[in-house]
C-alpha cells in the first residue's frame, strides 16, 4: 500500500469522492504543509500556520496508479484558483500535492506540466515535500457520509 496527500480546498467533498474510487483503501482529512506538527482546525482556519487542509489516500498500486490519482486530482477542483477554491478562500484552500518520495514528485512534476499545458500555463498547483501532516479531529472524518439525510 502507498500513500499521497492532496490539497484541493475544503478536504470534505475530495474525501467523499476519493473514496469509492477504484484502488483506494482509505482516506483520511488533516492539515499538511505548515510549520507546525500538530494544529487544528481553529488555528489552521486563522491562516498563519501554512497549513492546507489535504485529503490522504493509502492505495493499492496493482488497482490503481499514483498518476491515475492525480489525474482525478487535476479533475476535481480549480487548479488555476491561488489560494481558494470558491466559495473557500485562504491560503488553507490552496491546491497543492505533497509528495512522500522522489518518485511522486518525478510523477507529480510530469503531470503537472502536461495540465498546464491542457490550462495555457495558468496553474497555480504548488508541489512540495510532506510535512508536518496532521490529522482533523474526528468530526472532520467522513464529514459528508455522516451528515447525509
């Protein structure tokens, strides 16, 4: 199993529309990307942690590719949106894909280039190395399944 961390606005909807997807086993919502190990939601919501709100996916890599999971990334949001993703502005919201190792960031680059050339150079997709990743409180966990009616 492996494991990516995305950043694409709010982490509810990603969450909900990861999840049944073909090859991921399980997602989770944090904070990723700030200066500090441990946040929450309170503080990532003031805005000067640097933390994103991010989705985490363990797949299985035999059903599904890092690549494949990242074309779906670049499908569900506004990668050409700096630090929003509408309604939901602050820098929390911004769109970015935190890599775990050299290999996804090879893959993470290669793909990114092909998007921005499919959006005429105007993606604002930023690609870091993960850290200090923490996990939401639990309410934040499968937020939409648990608040369907």
């Amino acid at each position: 199993m492996k494991k990516c961390t995305l950043a694409l606005g709010c982490f509810w909807k990603p969450e909900e529309n990861f999840k049944n997807k073909l090859g991921i086993i399980e997602t989770e919502v944090g904070y990723a990307g700030g200066k500090n190990p441990n946040v929450t939601y309170e503080e990532v919501c003031i805005g000067d942690t640097g933390h994103a709100e991010v989705v985490r996916l363990t797949f299985d890599e035999k059903l599904t590719s890092y690549k494949k999971i990242l074309d779906l990334f670049f499908k569900m949001h506004d990668p050409t949106q700096k630090d929003m993703q509408f309604p939901d502005v602050g820098t929390q919201y911004r769109s970015e894909i935190f890599y775990e190792n050299d290999e996804q960031k090879k893959e993470a680059e290669e793909v990114l280039n092909e998007k921005n050339k499919e959006f005429n150079g105007k993606i604002e997709t930023n690609i870091s190395k993960i850290k200090n990743y923490c996990k939401a409180e639990q309410y934040h966990q499968k937020y939409i399944e648990k608040n369907k009616r």
